[in-house]
C-alpha cells in the first residue's frame, strides 16, 4: 500500500509515518503542502492520501478540489482539527472518503486507513 502523507507539519508527518510503519504500511511520501501534493501524484500512483487541511501554497480542501478535478480515484482522507470539523461536509461533498480529527490515536489513524482500504476493495 502506498500513501501520500500530506502535511505542513513535519511533527504530524512523522507521527502519521510511525503509525504506518508500525502495521507494516511503509510505502509513505511525503509532501509540505498542497502543491507538492500535487506534483508528487504526477510522478507515481498511490493508494491513499492523508491530506491535512491547513497547509500554506495550497489548503486540503483546494487540492482535494484539484485532485478530483484531475479525475484521480485514489481515495482521499482529511486530518483536521476540532476547528476544522464543522467543514468536514464540505470536504466529504468535495469527495473526501473519510476524516480524522487532530490528536489522534495511532489506532484511530490505522482503523480509519483499514476502512477506506477495506471498501476500496470490495466490488461496486
Ligand atoms: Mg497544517
């Protein structure tokens, strides 16, 4: 499984990254803002995007709007914080596949992360 980490933080990289490593997800890349995001998908494909919604060049919900727009499938996840939760429809309506809400659990991360790879495989 490869996932595209996407976050101004590099704290919040990091603690994504370990979380994924530790259930044995390790094809990460990272990217600092949206914009990178976007460039970074040109050159390969993922499975997955962690896109945290705060981000200077570019902000999740815009290069959500981008990559949708682009036609891309890969399924897209939101990291937000609690201030950010009242947009989360927003983000869903702009094709979001789930959302996780700043700090987190390692566990909630992982669960969520299942979930999407879990109905991403199953038949239409
Ligand atoms: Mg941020």
């Amino acid at each position: 499984m490869k996932v595209l980490i996407v976050d101004d933080s590099p704290i919040m990289r990091s603690l994504i990254k370990s979380a994924l490593t530790s259930n044995g997800i390790t094809e990460l890349t990272e990217a600092e803002h949206g914009k990178q995001a976007l460039e970074t998908l040109k050159t390969g494909t993922f499975d997955l995007i962690l896109l945290d919604w705060n981000m200077p060049e570019l902000d999740g919900l815009q290069t959500l709007k981008e990559i949708k727009k682009s036609g891309l499938a890969t399924p897209v996840m939101m990291v937000t914080t609690e201030s950010e939760k009242q947009r989360v429809v927003e983000a869903i309506c702009a094709g979001a596949k789930d959302y996780l809400i700043k700090p987190f659990e390692p566990a909630g991360l992982i669960a969520k992360v299942n979930g999407i790879f879990k109905r991403a495989a199953q038949p239409a």
